[in-house]
C-alpha cells in the first residue's frame, strides 16, 4: 500500500515545463530517497504535495484521500521541511516549538522530547538569531516532527550540519522509520547519507522520473563494483 502517491504531475514556471508528467509511488512504512540534480523539480513536487503550490495537472493522493479534497485533514497528519528553516528569531526553541504545539494542540512534553532528539536540549534562553544554521535545521526538525506525523518530508534536512550532526539526523530517520513507522520522504544531494537510509528511490532528471523503486532494484543488472554514484550519474546520462 503506498502512503503517499502521484499520478502525472505537470508544473510549468514561466513557459518552462518544471514537471513532465511525475508519477511517485512511496509505500507506507518506507524511507524514499528522492533523487536529482539542481533544478531538476524535485522542491516543486514537494511543494505540489505539501499543497504550497497550486496543482496545474495530475492527481496527488496522500493516505489514499485526494489532497484536493481532503487537505486539511491529511495536513494534519504530515510534517515537512521544505528549503529554509522558518523560525522567530527572537524567540528560544523551546518557545518556537510552543507556538507550534498550541496551534497542533499535542502534549506540551512533547516540546521538550522533540528538542532532546534533535539535540537542542540545552540551548536554553539562546534565542534562534544566534542559532547556527545547523541549529536552525534542527529546530525545523523537530517543528516536523512536534505533532507526531505518519508522513515525513523533508527537504535536505542536513543541510548546514556537521559530520556529527548529519550522523545523529540519520540516526533519527532510521528510528523514526523503523521504531515509529513513519513514512519519510528525504530530498537530498548527499547520496552517499541516502543510501545508508533510504529502502526505495526516486530520480528526478529534467522533470522526469528517471527511475523508482527498492534499492535492491536499482542495483540490478548492475556491475558489483558499480557505487550509488556511479548508477545515479548513468541514469541522468540516459535520454529523457
């Protein structure tokens, strides 16, 4: 069963066809790497999914309701990261997270439970304007993740982090993932951190899905010695 689905997405910016005919499949329960060179559309169909762009053609299904016709609801149950961290700058974490914990109305624990996980415990009184942008990501981190969402999208979440940090934000994923059962979507540059993580791919190569499915599949008819970097640059060489 696919917790997230869409069915020939086509998007155009200014005469330009961004999208050309975009069809994802992300089964519940799975990690999917979302794949693609910049400006390839993989921040459009996210933005298309989250509802933050107008739909122009296609169907997009979320939890098996059409966004269309269901979108508060399955809002609800979704949390995302979508380019630069949004947060008050004058505030703490821990009063950015309250904000978004009145308005989800979930336990006021989870706050702090959220700012333990991604590793801003200890930020006390520091407000977000003397956050590095490390520490900016993380908070918009654990904004996605206050409300407990069955869907997760983010976008490349480890940006600005160091080595450490990106290791602790993987370590999170796969328990979010494997203990949790939440279903992510990760965009990312890093392929090296997407293929630790990710059990399904999607490559997107000028608005086009060049290849989806399991890991193990994109491995196939492939040469033992053939690394993930090697696969993704030979399918963006393949005519579109």
């Amino acid at each position: 069963m696919n917790c997230l689905q869409t069915a020939d997405l086509f998007h155009r910016f200014a005469g330009q066809d961004v999208l050309r005919g975009v069809s994802m499949q992300v089964p519940a329960g799975s990690i999917y790497g979302f794949l693609g060179p910049n400006g390839a559309g993989k921040t459009t169909t996210l933005r298309l999914i989250l509802g933050l762009l107008r739909r122009q053609r296609g169907e997009i299904r979320i939890f098996g309701k059409r966004l269309d016709a269901d979108r508060l609801d399955i809002l609800r149950r979704v949390g995302s990261l979508i380019e630069s961290p949004s947060v008050y700058d004058h505030l703490t974490a821990a009063e950015n997270l309250r904000l978004l914990q009145l308005m989800h109305r979930c336990p006021r624990a989870r706050i702090g439970e959220v700012l333990e996980r991604v590793g801003l415990a200890g930020t006390g009184r520091k407000r977000a304007k003397q956050f590095s942008l490390g520490m900016r990501q993380r908070l918009a981190i654990a904004a996605a993740l206050l409300h407990r969402p069955s869907l997760l999208i983010l976008d490349e979440p480890t940006n600005g982090l160091d080595p450490l940090g990106i290791i602790e934000i993987r370590k999170l994923l796969i328990d979010l993932n494997r203990r949790h059962g939440c279903t992510i979507v990760v965009s990312s540059h890093l392929l090296p951190e997407i293929e630790k993580i990710a059990t399904h791919v999607g490559i997107l190569g000028q608005g086009r899905l060049l290849f989806q499915g399991a890991v193990g599949e994109l491995r196939q008819g492939r040469s033992v010695h053939d690394d993930f970097e090697t696969i993704f640059l030979d399918l963006l060489k393949e005519p579109a």
